[in-house]
C-alpha cells in the first residue's frame, strides 16, 4: 500500500485552524478548506511511486481491479476528503447522471470553454456525495415543508416577504417550491438586498431557529441565498453521524470539520451564497421540488467492527473502524481499491503508522490488515 501525501485547498470559506489542529500542525493563518485524498487530476494525491493518477494509469487493472474497471472504466470513480468549513459554502444542486451527460454534451457542442466562469458542467458524470461529522457540523439539506417555510418567513414580519409566504401556501407542494425560489431568484438585486438586511436584523433579534440565517447573512449581505436558504431544513450532525446527499437536492454545508466522500465530478449548479455564476433556468431543471427529511444517517455495524454508511450509489462505500485499546488486527482486504484515513488515535495499516489525518492507499486485493487504537475511515467501491 502507499502512504498518501495531499494536497490541501485554501478556499475563503475554510477553516484556519480545523485541520491544522487535526493533522497536528501548525496554522498559517490562511483558510484551509479540504484536503483530497484521490486521483482527481486537479489535486491528486502523490504517492513514492509518483502522483495517484499516474500510479493507476500505469495499470488499471492491477490497482483497481477488474470488476471496478469493468464498472466504472480506468479510473479511480470517488474522491475522498476532509472538509472544514470556517463559514457556508454555496447553496448547490448537483445533476443525476442523465443530466451531467445531457449538459456536458450540450455546452461542448455550444464551444464554452471548460474553465469558463459560466460553464455549468465540466464533465460528464454526476456527484452524489456523503459528509460524516468529526465535530458538530451545521448544514442545510432538502426542501421544508412548505407550510413549515411559510410559517419562518411570516415571522420575520417582514412585508416584501409576504407574496413568497402566500405563495407557499398554495398546493401543490412541488409547484409552490418552484415559484418562490424561482421569484426569489429572479427579483430586482436592489429591493432583494434591501429584503434580506430587513431579514438580517430579525434574524439576528430572533436568535433560536434563525440564529443560523443570520449567521449566513452576515457572511453573504444581501444575497438572495439568504431568504432561499430558509426554504431549506437546518441540520446539526453530531460526530459520527452523516447526510447523504443526492442529485436534486439543495443544500450547503455551514460549519465544521467532516470526512466528505464524492463521485469524480465538478458538477455543481449554484442557488446562492456565492460571488459565482448562478443559471437560474438551468438550475430550475436540476432542483427537485420535494420536502424532504434531511435524513440523518448512522452507521450500521458488523460483526467484525466495521461500521457501513448505507448509500445508494456504487461509485463509493464509505466505513469506519473504531479500534479498542485491546482489539486485534482486522483484515480488511478486498477486491476492490481503498483509501484509508486515520482520524482520531493512531492505527498501524501494512507497514505505515497513521495518525489523525493521514491515509493510504491500498491497491485491489492487496494485503490490507490494520490494527491499533482509534478511527479509521475505509472508502472504496462497490463492484
């Protein structure tokens, strides 16, 4: 197996010091947002035997193995991260799958350019993804009910707010979602940011269940990503705990430290809470107008210790091992290809000790024995 050596992205919404502190290093006083772990070609992680991607474009087959390149092609399908969010990041939708291959072939017959700011897909492949709080972490995922999104806008007494509660009332559900987010997202920039001060102020009067609005504004005054973000279910992950979040569904991540997993793709369409492009009709394509529960997943535990995130997906199979001071070795050996993260304690993987933040990789079917004290996250595919 190799021990990876990753590259950590300095977006403004990370932390400072989350994984400074988890890795045990010291802070530079620059944001540090994520820390990939992967064979993503805009930050690979470099192994002795040269970056992830070239290790596995070598030979495929023995790195992956053959029922994943069969299933997902030469390629490592996941991308795994530690994230740490210092304040929101963009209120996002990502495509299913039919949708990322519809809109990539679309604007590459349209001739936009791939880093072109207001390219909505730059690839072919969807990116359903699963966060796992290592802290208390703060998020918003899937549509209100309705009536419930109604009842938080009224109380702020605010009267430029009063047609989107009006219109919230209206049935059906799925219909009064669209209209609101697409009135919300549409109107005048100066009245709406007058709206969202007025909602800034109340917010912040109110505290309780709109402590986390105001928090939002105060990261993002007068953007419309404000109100819509009302619409949405405010969740707070204890450690442990994880959201799965899958094609259509509206959320942002607020704050906190957490192992993120993904399919390989920058797919991302934007609703707010971002100086970036926002395609209001594209977007309006992509969103699935449902309330929802947010979904609050829990692990499910086996008999050897491993404790699976259940997800709907292929593309990766997310675990953890919580190894006691007097366990044994535990093989994890399969078929398949894994990267392993070390989060809490330290846990001996083959040859390499690992401490909290740091990973291997370990080809398919290579000896995979782990033993020691403390948490291990296991990411791999299903095939």
């Amino acid at each position: 197996m190799d021990r990876l050596d990753n590259t950590i992205r300095p977006y403004a919404w990370g932390s400072p010091t989350a994984i400074p502190h988890l890795l045990g290093t010291d802070p530079t006083g620059e944001p540090q947002a994520e820390m990939w772990m992967g064979a993503h070609p805009g930050a690979p992680s470099r192994t002795g035997r040269g970056t992830l991607v070239e290790v596995i474009d070598a030979d495929p087959e023995k790195e992956l193995g053959p029922a994943a390149v069969a299933k997902f092609g030469p390629r490592l399908p996941f991308l795994l991260k530690i994230l740490a969010a210092g304040a929101p990041l963009s209120l996002q939708v990502h495509p299913d799958l039919e949708q990322a291959k519809e809109g990539y072939a679309d604007e590459e017959r349209r001739g936009i350019p791939v880093d072109a700011p207001h390219r909505n897909y730059k690839d072919a492949n969807h990116k359903p993804e699963l966060i796992c709080a290592l802290t208390e972490f703060d998020g918003l995922c899937g549509f209100r009910d309705p009536l419930a999104a109604a009842g938080l806008l009224d109380d702020l007494g605010i009267d430029s707010l009063k047609p989107y509660v009006d219109l919230l009332h209206a049935h059906p559900e799925d219909a009064a979602l669209r209209e609101v987010l697409t009135a919300i997202l549409t109107a005048d920039p100066e009245e709406m940011s007058r709206t969202v001060a007025e909602a800034t102020i109340a917010c912040t009067r109110l505290g309780g269940a709109y402590a986390p609005y105001a928090d939002i504004a105060h990261h993002y005054p007068g953007d419309p990503g404000v109100i819509a973000a009302m619409l949405l279910n405010h969740v707070r992950l204890q450690p442990g705990e994880a959201l799965y979040l899958g094609a259509g569904v509206p959320h942002a991540y607020l704050n906190g430290l957490g192992v993120e997993i993904m399919a390989n793709s920058d797919n991302v369409l934007r609703c707010g809470l971002t100086p970036k492009h926002v395609d209001v009709p594209e977007l309006l394509r992509i969103v699935r107008f449902r309330p929802s529960d947010p979904g609050v997943l829990r692990p499910e535990a086996s008999p050897d210790g491993e404790e699976l995130y259940e997800t709907p997906i292929d593309e990766f199979r997310l675990s953890r091992y919580v190894l006691p001071e007097a366990g044994g070795a535990h093989d994890l050996t399969r078929a398949t290809p894994q990267i392993l993260l070390c989060t809490a304690g330290t846990v001996r993987a083959g040859e390499h000790d690992l401490t909290p933040g740091r990973s291997v990789f370990v080809p398919a079917g290579e000896k995979a024995e782990v033993s020691g004290t403390g948490t291990l996250f296991r990411a791999t595919v299903v095939a």
